[in-house]
C-alpha cells in the first residue's frame, strides 16, 4: 500500500469511530504483512461486525449500506457491466436509473473502484455497499462460475468454435493448454466445487449447452454457467484432459486419468474419468482430499449399544468385520473411522484400496492396479508375508479374495472389508454364493454393519410439522408427534440440508447366528434371529434420528426403500 493509500485509510478509519489508534495501526500492519485489504483484515481480526464497519466507513465516503439479500438485479443492469469488471472489483450490478448505473460493492477504500467501473460500464455510477459473501454469492448466481474467464475467451476467435466435431479436432491443444483464461476457467469450476463440498464434477456436452454439475451431499445441482459456455466446450474439455495427462486426439474411447492439485493449503487428488457421447466427452471428476480431516467413530451416529459392539468388534485379535450398503453409502468413511481409532504404533495396518481415497499416516497403504495383475486377492496374499495385525481390504469381490480374507481372519488377523448387500444378513448368502464354505464363513466372520447416508437437515431453517401417521412403518409407539422438515435457506442454498448423517444396522454373529449360517438358513431367518437378539434395522435407526429432528422421513424413505 502507497503512503498516499495508506493515509487515505488511516483517515477512513480513524473517522469510522470504531477503532483505537493503536487498533488502526494494528489494521494496516495486518493488511501490509498479508494483502488482503483493508475490509477482510478487520474482519479476519474480528473487531467489529462487517455490516457495522461497512456502514460507518461508508457514512465518512458518502456510500449507502444495502441489503442484497431480497434483491434482484436487472437484465439490462446485468448486461451493463462486463463479467470481467464485475470480478476484477467484486461489484454487483443492480438497476440501472435514469441512465446511472447502480452497482453494490464491498472495498469502499479501493480508490480506483468508481472509476474502474465507469469506464466499463460506459455511463455514471452510483456506488452503494454490502458484505462481500453476500455479493460474491449474487455474482456467481447471476453470471455464472467463471463467467470473467469465459468472457476472455469469447474475444478471441481460436475459441470460438462450432460444436460438430471436425471443429472440435482442429483446436490446437498446446495454445489450450497454455492459454490463461482457459486454465482460469477450469480452476474455477474445481476451486467451487471444493468450496461447496462436492464429492464430484460432471462436465457433460449437450445438443445446446455444455452442463455442469456438482453433487453435493449425494444429490446432483446443476452449476450456474455463462451461457455462451457451449461454444468452448471443445477448449474446456480438452484442458481437463491436458491436466490429467490424457491423449487430447483420442475421442472415440474411455480414458481415466488423474490430477493432483492444491486449493487452500489442501492437497487434492482428482480422478479423471472420460466417456465419448453423441456430443462430444462427457467427463466425471471425483474429488479426493489426500490427507483427509477423518470422520472419528464417535462422530458417525452409532447409539450407545452399538458403538459399544463396533469398539469391541475393531478391537478383536481376529475375525473378519463386513461394511455392507450401495455405492455412496460411506463405507469407505466407516472403514477409516474404525483404522484411525485402532491406529497405534503397537499394531502393523495394511490396506488394499481402489482407489486410495484419504492418506493416513501410520498405515501402509496400497493402491490395487488389475491392469498389471495387481488384484485385491493378489494384494492380500502378498500381506500375510508381511506380518500385519490388521488388514483392510477395499472391497471383496470375487471367491478367490473371500478365501484369502477368510483364512487371514482364522490364522490370527484382523480383516476389515466391504460388500455390495442391501442389509448386513445378506453378507452371508453373498460370501457363500461367491463359493466360501458356510462353516468357514460362520467361523470367520464377527460382524457385520449395513449403512446408509442421509441428508441433515439445515438446522438454521428446518420447521417442526405433525408426524403423519401414515409414514410410521414400525410395531411400537412412535417416539413423538412431531417430527421436523426440509425447508430451504441461503445457508444451505435452498435445498434444505446441509451434511450427511449415517444410519446402521449392526449384526453381530453370535452361536445362534453361527448355527443359520452352517444351516444355509434365508437371509431373512438371519435377519428375525439377528432382530430377536437385539439388532437395530436400517429404518428403526431412521426413526430414532427422525425424533431427534437430524433428518427428515423423506429422507428416511428414500434411502432405506430398499431395506425395509
């Protein structure tokens, strides 16, 4: 900051009354060292609320304080002010009166601002102020993810295409690669997409517009884009293909990939999944951080008996403990929780994974590669030389790997896997189907553990409604006659929920159970035996959390349809 800018604010600030001289001195030391601004350095220090500091500085510089909540910008305010300006001040057009323009911004000591803007804008301005989130938010509803990037773009004509595909192949992949707005553009939609917790990108290229798509919390939201995005679809997916060093020319097969970036001080690994569609590459990113903030096993959502039977299950000397439920039921999170628990210098862990989606320090972890013979099975024979104590393997999925485990698990080892089965009584069927003998499978397995993901709701907007009772689905009373629903809010982007929360179902093999498993007894004898001892369905954990207004029976319904 210049001598001239800094007295400039030293004056704002000291005429804002809200601050000491020694606060003040202490603001622009802070904002010289890290180059945030003036306004994100108090609000970083926390010496007044951002509302409070913006409407007093604006009152010494003449700017209005609005609200930008209820707000809803014009079209002809929108297309008034290029997508490179609105990001270049983070400034939100809002009408446009009597040929002035009126934006909304958050930086009143940005002396260059007005100016900046007017000259974009090609008319007067009318400046007014509000909290940066909240603009930042608009901006993105109302030009769309990367919008100053693809405006850049537009402007020049080697991006510009046609959408058939002998355009398509004419691109010229190494000024892609090195273009910067391209680059700018993709980072963007990656660094969004982190920012909202989404699990994975789709970039899918349609008859009239190429649609992006984050899914956030299991269910898929479609991204506001610019709309002229269609026309460099071709220069997008080709710089997500450079990135994950895959053939550019190659358009006829599936190609996987991977990228490995850094957003905000986190590693993040990206896999890379391409499929040739009747408009161009459909790709799929899948967003892995590498050194994971891990789930604690307290914090997954177990009652009282059943983490007292999952901490006594993961720390046995033996047997085998089965996570079961569908793709993007949280498997992989419950098999982590349960290796940070037990993850002690005292005991050697191996993992075989595909892929390896957290790194976790203290166990040795291996990536299983088919494509050079490396396999689960093949992995897993290779650990018993190894001298584990503890073995993880990501998935079993063929008879040889259910023998291996099973005879690691009754020569002294510890086995954690998964299973594709609907509930945790038909892990048995599906381990003896696979061509294991019952008795081994009744000796060899301790337990088993069916889960599903729900939704939590929004705790800032959910609402309390009557329990209709046509939804209870269980012999006993039900908990409550009221229960709580979805309602949507801007925390939570208007969809109501906000996080995920794990139900379970947790069998544990007693003698009983041992006897119908050599029996070749139904899944459904299992499942009344497993019941009558004790054991918490799916949908009975549902309810519990429904009572406790984490979830709604929507969401209950929805995940447990096929386990009831």
């Amino acid at each position: 900051m210049s001598d001239t800018s800094n007295a400039f604010a030293t004056m704002i600030l000291k005429r804002t009354g809200l601050f000491t001289d020694f606060q003040v001195s202490q603001i622009l030391s802070a904002e010289a060292a890290e180059g945030t601004g003036i306004v994100g350095t108090v609000i970083r220090l926390g010496m007044v609320r951002e509302d409070e500091f913006l409407k007093k500085a604006g009152e010494v510089l003449g700017f209005t304080y609005t609200e930008i909540k209820d707000i809803r910008p014009t079209d002809e305010a929108i297309s008034s002010l290029p997508a490179r300006a609105v990001y270049q001040y983070q400034a939100l057009p809002i009408s446009v009166e009597n040929g002035v323009l009126n934006v909304v911004a958050s930086d009143p000591f940005n002396t260059s601002m007005v100016d900046g803007l007017r000259l974009a804008a090609k008319c007067p301005v009318e400046v007014s102020l509000s909290a940066h989130e909240e603009i930042e938010k608009a901006i993105r509803k109302y030009y769309g993810v990367g919008a100053d990037a693809i405006e850049k773009m537009i402007e020049d004509d080697r991006y510009s295409v046609d959408t058939d595909m002998d355009s398509i192949s004419k691109i010229d992949v190494n000024e892609i690669g090195a273009e910067a707005s391209i680059v700018r553009f993709v980072n963007q939609i990656i660094a969004e997409a982190d920012r909202q917790d989404a699990t994975d990108i789709h970039v899918e290229p349609m008859d009239d517009e190429l649609r992006i798509r984050y899914r956030i919390d299991g269910m898929l939201h479609k991204v506001d884009v610019p709309p002229q995005l269609n026309r460099l679809k071709a220069a997008i997916i080709s710089r997500i293909k450079v990135m994950a060093n895959l053939d550019i020319a190659e358009k006829r097969l599936p190609m996987d990939g991977r990228i490995g970036i850094r957003l905000n001080n986190d590693d993040i690994d990206i896999r890379v999944s391409t499929m040739p569609t009747a408009f161009g590459e459909s790709i799929s990113l899948r967003l892995l951080q590498k050194a994971g903030n891990f789930v604690k096993l307290a914090d997954l959502g177990f009652n009282k008996q059943d983490y007292s039977s999952v901490v006594k299950l993961i720390n046995r000397p033996n047997g085998i403990f089965l996570v079961t439920g569908p793709t993007g039921s949280g498997k992989t999170t419950s098999l982590y929780a349960f290796l940070n628990e037990i993850n002690k210098m005292q005991v050697r862990i191996l993992t075989a994974e595909d892929p390896i989606e957290y790194e976790m320090a203290g166990i040795n972890q291996v990536l299983v590669r088919p494509d050079i013979g490396l396999t689960f099975a093949r992995a897993l024979r290779a650990f018993l030389r190894q001298d584990p104590d503890i073995i993880m393997v990501g998935e079993i999925r063929d008879g040889e790997t259910a023998e291996i485990a099973i005879n690691a698990s009754l020569t002294g080892h510890l086995v954690f896997s998964t299973l594709h089965t609907n509930d945790a009584a038909g892990a048995f069927a599906r381990l003896i189907d696979m061509g294991a003998e019952p008795f081994l499978v009744a000796s060899a397995v301790a337990g088993v553990m069916a889960q599903r993901l729900v939704r939590r709701l929004c705790p800032d907007c959910r609402r309390e409604v009557p329990l209709d009772m046509k939804w209870y689905d269980l012999e006993y009373p039900p908990q409550s006659q009221v229960v709580w629903n979805a309602h949507g809010c801007e925390l939570c982007t208007g969809t109501g929920y906000r996080g995920r929360r794990g139900l379970f179902e947790l069998l544990v093999v007693t003698e009983d159970i041992e006897s119908q498993i050599i029996a070749r007894k139904s899944s459904t004898d299992i499942r009344m035996q497993a019941a009558a001892q004790g054991m918490r369905r799916l949908r009975e954990d549902g309810w519990v959390k429904i009572f406790n207004g984490m979830t709604s029976i929507q969401e209950v319904m929805r995940v447990t349809e096929d386990c009831k």
